[in-house]
C-alpha cells in the first residue's frame, strides 16, 4: 500500500515537473539563438526561437490539461519568455540588420526587447480580466516568430539585397507598437468555434499542415504576417460596425419621431382607440 502511495506521488510530481521542463528547453532554445547569433550563424538563431516558441506553445497547454497550473510556473514562463521572445530576437535582428543603422539600430532593437517586455507585465496583470480568447495586443511569441520566419525567408530566397535593413527597421517598430497597443488579437484558446464545424477544420488543418511541411519558410511567414495584420483588420472591421450600428439606430430614430419628437401616428391623432 505504502510503495503504490508513493508511486502516486511520484507520477504527481513528475506531472508537476513537466510544464516547467519544456519552459527549461523553451529557456534554453533562446539562450542557444544567442550564442548562434554571436557567432554568425543567423539561419540557426531563427530555428532556435522557432524551437523556442512551440516549446512556449506546449507547456502551457499541457500545465491546462493536466490541471498543474501554479503561480511559479506562470512566472517561469514569462521570465523564459522575456528571454526567448524578446532578448533573442532583439539580439538577432540587430546583429543580421540593424547594426549598421548604429544607435539607431540598437535602439530599435532595444525598443523590441522593451516592448515585450511591457507586453508581458502587462498580460500577468490583465489575465483574469481581459475578453475571453483574446489577447490585448501583438502576443511577444507571434512577434518573435515573425523576426525569425522573415530571417529564414531571406536566406530561402537567396540571400541576398540590401533592401532587408529598411524593411527590418520598419517591421520593428510596428512590432512593438502591435505588442503595447490594446489592438485585439485572438488567442485561439477558445475551441468552440471549431468544434462546430469539426469536418472543414479539419480539412483546412491538414490543407495548412501540408504546406507548413512543403514550404516551412514561406508559410511560417505567411501565416504569422497573416496574424499581425489580423488584429489592425479586426478592429477596423468592428469599427465599422460599430458605426454602421450607431446610424441605424438614429435613422430608426428619425424616421419613428416627427420634428417635435412625437409618433406621427400620434400627432395624427391615429393612436390605439
């Protein structure tokens, strides 16, 4: 009885224990995109953050499914983050790009690494009350996913051009205004969409994974640029609504109410009775 109690309780543990070993190698990953970045080997930097986000994917869900969720692996995973996602990165883009622009360029990077930072403050104090399956803001893995998969597209395309210092520059700055803006983005936490039309989910799941599998490079790109411009288009959209909204209701206003904000009908004595 007491060695079968005592292997509960090792299963328990070891269930406790996992989460925060994939955030260990999520850790890792980004300390190895460092070390290669330091080196010169920018293709094998970019893989690593890749690396370095699934891993972010997988510890959280797998914390939620075995119902480990504690307060220090939540802390552990943004301090991994912060690493991962936003020194990482930073340290990439300014030594592949941005190094020429001098100071200029540092302090894009540092913008990035800043930005992200505050992105994740703010998500661990906002976590219990933002809109359920969204995101206030560009998530830092979606921006540190994008600097890589741009990297990794260069090199697929050739290599070659000076066209990718001005479009890196640009591209993080927007980056970190994505990451503090309150732009909405979803978290695809939510499954119940999905669920309801399970049979075209699932076509357009292994349509996706079929061409993530030909074609990593671009369609890593493709897809994460698809997210960003996600968020800035969904709010445009629910403006627009908003608006259209706001001038049905006055015309149903102004069409129900005569000049002096009476029925009609009333006004011509053609009320009930």
């Amino acid at each position: 009885m007491k060695k079968r109690i005592r292997r509960e309780d090792g299963i328990s543990r070891g269930v406790y224990i996992l989460p925060n070993l994939i955030t260990s190698g999520s850790l890792f990953a980004g300390f190895y995109s460092i070390a290669a970045t330091y080196t010169g080997q920018f293709e094998k930097a970019a893989t690593a953050i890749i690396a370095a986000v699934v891993l972010d994917g997988l510890d959280g869900r797998i914390a939620r499914m075995t119902r480990t969720t504690t307060k220090f692996g939540v802390e552990y995973d943004s301090l991994a983050d912060v690493v991962a996602c936003g020194v990482a990165p930073a340290f990439l883009v300014y030594g592949w790009a941005l190094s020429r622009f001098g100071r200029w360029g540092w302090l894009a990077a540092f913008l990035y690494l800043i930005c992200g930072a505050l992105r994740l403050a703010r998500f661990n104090v906002q976590v219990n009350t933002v809109e359920k399956g969204r995101f206030n803001g560009l998530p830092i893995p979606a921006a540190a996913t994008f600097v890589a998969s741009m990297i990794l597209l260069f090199y697929y395309l050739g290599g070659s051009g000076s066209f990718k210092h001005v479009a890196v520059l640009l591209s993080i700055y927007v980056l970190a205004f994505l990451m503090v803006s309150t732009v909405r983005y979803d978290s695809f936490k939510d499954l119940e969409p999905f669920r309801r039309r399970p049979f075209n989910t699932l076509v357009v799941f292994i349509f996706l994974a079929l061409l993530l599998v030909a074609e990593p490079q671009v369609m890593i790109f493709l897809l994460t640029s698809a997210y960003i411009v996600s968020g800035p288009v969904g709010e445009l959209v629910r403006a627009l609504r908003g608006r259209r909204e706001i001038t049905d209701e006055s015309e149903k206003t102004v069409h129900g109410h005569d000049a002096h904000g009476e029925d009609p009908r009333k006004a011509r004595g053609e009320g009930k009775g």
